[in-house]
C-alpha cells in the first residue's frame, strides 16, 4: 500500500472487477490501448495482472481516491510484452477523473516504489506517438525517449528513466 497525498495504491481485489471492465469498455479509456474490451476480454486481463504479481512480485496497482475511497485508476510497473527488459511503469484513469493531475501524482508514487523497495535502476513507460496526454506524464516525470519499435500497434515510443 502505497499513500500520496490523495491518493492510495494498493493491489486489485477480485470486487474491483466490475470496475475494470467498465474501464476497458468505455472507448475513450481504451483510446490508445487496445480499443474496447468484452467482458471476457477485460476479466482474462484482470487475471494476467494478478498472474504478474505472483510470477514477479510487483504489477499493476489500483488507485484510490482518498476522500472517498472510490477505484479511479490503475498505476504501475509491470513488464511490458515488447520490452521485458526493464519494468514498464503506465498509468490509466476514469475519464471523469482526467486533468486533475492525478496520474502524475500516482505514476510519481510508482516511480518512486521501482527504483526504492523494489530496486530496480531503469524504468521504462511506453506509448504511441498519439498518445500526448501520456506523453506529457511521462516528461513530467523526466522520462525521456529511448527506443522507438515496431508492435501490433504500430510504433511504440519507449521513454526511459534512470535512477538518479
Ligand atoms: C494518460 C492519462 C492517464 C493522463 O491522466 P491525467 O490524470 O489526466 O494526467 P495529468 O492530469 O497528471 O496530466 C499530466 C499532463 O498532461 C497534460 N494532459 C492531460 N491530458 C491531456 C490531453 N488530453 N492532451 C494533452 N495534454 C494533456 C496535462 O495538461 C498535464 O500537464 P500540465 O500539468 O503541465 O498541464 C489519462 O489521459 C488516461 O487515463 N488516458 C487513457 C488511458 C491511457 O491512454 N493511458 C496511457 C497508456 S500509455
């Protein structure tokens, strides 16, 4: 568990699978990942997450509201299918929770988890070149670009942060 100064990161609970899947239905959220997911589709994601925490020890985390203690996002390092290499820390929100600043503020508490408890000396985060919004977290976060590859999803645009 991880706290900020608005928010709680914490692992996925099997009540927030409902959550997810509205996330991953919704066509704005998926934008610029995978497109909308069937319910199927989201609870086979879910699992892989809960998967990765077991194979590796670290993974996505939800994200909490501290207010209210309402799921508004997921935050965090997981190894990335195209770049297994080093953690690949992403971050994705509600909508109705978007520019407040607040997945820099969760992708910070992420960083700061890879390079300190977990120990890792790189972090990478990927995206597409389209993708401004999340482009703009990771340069607040001073990632900067590293690699561009080829993927099924055209060309990813990995940024990189070393530990200081
Ligand atoms: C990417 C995402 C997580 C950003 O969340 P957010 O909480 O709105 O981001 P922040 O408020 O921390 O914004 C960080 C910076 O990006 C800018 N920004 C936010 N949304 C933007 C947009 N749509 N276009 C351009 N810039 C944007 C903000 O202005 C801010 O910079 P500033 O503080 O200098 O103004 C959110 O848009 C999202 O969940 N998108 C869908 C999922 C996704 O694509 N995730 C990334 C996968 S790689």
């Amino acid at each position: 568990m991880i706290e900020t100064e608005r928010l709680t990161l914490r692992r996925f609970t099997e009540a927030d699978r409902d959550t997810v899947a509205r996330w991953n239905a919704d066509p704005d959220f998926t934008r610029h990942l995978s497109g909308a997911q069937t319910r199927a589709q989201s609870d086979a994601i879910f699992d892989r997450w809960a998967q990765h925490w077991d194979d590796r020890g670290l993974g996505i985390l939800a994200v909490e509201w501290n207010e209210s203690g309402a799921l508004i996002g997921r935050v965090g390092p997981q190894f990335h299918r195209y770049w297994p290499r080093d953690p690949e820390v992403g971050w994705a929100f509600d909508p109705a929770w978007w520019g407040r600043g607040l997945a820099t503020e969760a992708g910070a508490a992420a960083v700061a988890w890879g390079f300190g408890e977990l120990g890792y000396a790189r972090l990478v985060s990927i995206t597409t070149e389209a993708n401004t919004a999340s482009r703009n977290v990771m340069a607040k976060l001073g990632f900067q670009l590293h690699e561009r590859i080829p993927s099924e999803w055209g060309e990813l645009w990995v940024h990189a942060l070393d530990r200081e």
